[in-house]
C-alpha cells in the first residue's frame, strides 16, 4: 500500500515538473506610453488647435465681458438719474424702473457669460479625451506589433505612477524599452511640414487647461450671477 502511494506521488510530482518545463519563458518588455503619446505629432497638431480654439473662446469672452460692461454703465447712468433731484418725479421714476430693467439684462448676459464658458470647457474636455483615446488605440497596436516582433510576452507601461504614488517600474535594463522605437514607428508619417519637432507643448490630455479665463468681467453690486444651465 505505501509502495503504491510512493508510486503515485513520484509520478505526479514527474507531471508537475514536465508542466513547468513546458511553459514558455517570459519575456518582458518596457513602454513609456505618456513619452510616445506626447511625442506623437498629431499630439503636438491637436495641441496647437486646442490652444487656438481657446484663444478663440478667450476672446469671445472678452466681448462679451465688453457688452456687460456697456450694460452696468447704463445701469448707473439711470441710477444717477433717478437721484437727481434736477429731474422731475417722473423723470426719476421712469429712470428707477430702466435700471431694473438693465438689472435684468445685466444678470442674463453673466448667466450667458458663464455658460458659454462652462459649454467650452465641456465641448474642449471631449475633444480632448477623443483625441487621447484614438491616438492611444493607434499607440496599442504599434507597441503590439512590435512586441510580437520581439517575442515578448508581457508588455509593462512604466509611464505612471501607482497608487503609492511611485513609478510604476522601478528598474528596467534599457535593452527590454522598446519606447524610442516605438516613438519613430509612430511618427513615420509625419507630414514633411511638421518634420522637426515642436517644443513639447502642455498636456492637452489635461482638461484643467482649457478653461477660458474671465477677463476683467463685469459686476454690479447687489446683481447677482446666475447659475448656469446645464445641457
């Protein structure tokens, strides 16, 4: 009996062992995603039209911030009016109810003020994450093919940190990054006119960036801005 258990355990233990010998070796391999996304040139394309079109954004504010400031002009104008003992009562009344109604107005451009400024900075965000999404697809597969190429079988992006807040890969022999060859894989089709790189420019993948700044705005005391409306 215990001669058949030995039995048995040596040939499960001759299985397990031909199970391991018969796993292919891992091969590992390095990518920084983040170095070839910025290095791509239809990243530094996209950057340039998504700084162009918050330039453009920009300026829209400003005229419209010029156009409130027209209104709150107006408003105190009626409001002197309504004070100046000058004028008769009629006069005054008359200028006290047109300031409230430059109120009105003055408080329905702020509301337009600000929802076109929270409309761009939603429709520059989608933009955005849909130009990162594509282009890392794009990224994906190059980084595939070459791996197949090289016989890897396991593919690490190093360009992140955890959530400890550390790299991702602490080390790696500069023989397994295939980041470099990745980089002039991807841009082999670089339009002649765009052959030398830009300066890399900020991360358009980062939304924070495009949000349009007020200008100088336009306030009046006790005028309220309001909410703006969501889509």
């Amino acid at each position: 009996m215990n001669k058949m258990i030995r039995t048995l355990l040596t040939l499960a233990a001759l299985g397990a062992g031909s199970t391991l010998l018969a796993q292919p070796a891992v091969k590992l391999i390095v990518v920084d995603m983040a170095k070839v996304y910025d290095s791509h040139y239809k990243t530094e394309e996209a950057n340039a039209k998504f700084r162009d079109a918050e330039q453009k954004a920009q300026e829209q504010v400003e005229e419209m911030n010029k156009q409130g400031q027209i209104l709150v002009d107006e408003y105190k104008e009626l409001i002197e009016q309504s004070k100046n003992t000058v004028l008769t009562a009629e006069a005054r009344s008359k200028a006290e109810a047109d300031a409230q109604k430059k109120i009105e107005d003055i408080q329905r451009k702020q509301g337009a003020v600000q929802k076109f400024r929270s409309d761009t900075v939603s429709t520059l965000q989608q933009r955005v994450k849909n130009h990162r999404d594509l282009l890392l697809e794009d990224i994906t597969k190059v980084v595939n093919d070459i791996a197949k190429k090289k016989g890897a079988t396991l593919v690490v992006d190093k360009s992140g940190p955890t959530l400890f807040g550390i790299p991702s890969v602490l080390y790696a022999d500069p023989a397994f990054d295939i980041t470099e060859e990745v980089v002039k894989e991807t841009n082999k089709d670089r339009p002649a006119a765009s052959a030398t790189p830009a300066a890399p420019a900020a991360k358009a993948a980062t939304p924070a960036a495009t949000t349009p700044a007020p200008a100088t705005g336009f306030n009046v005391p006790g005028v309220t801005t309001p909410p703006a409306k969501k889509n």
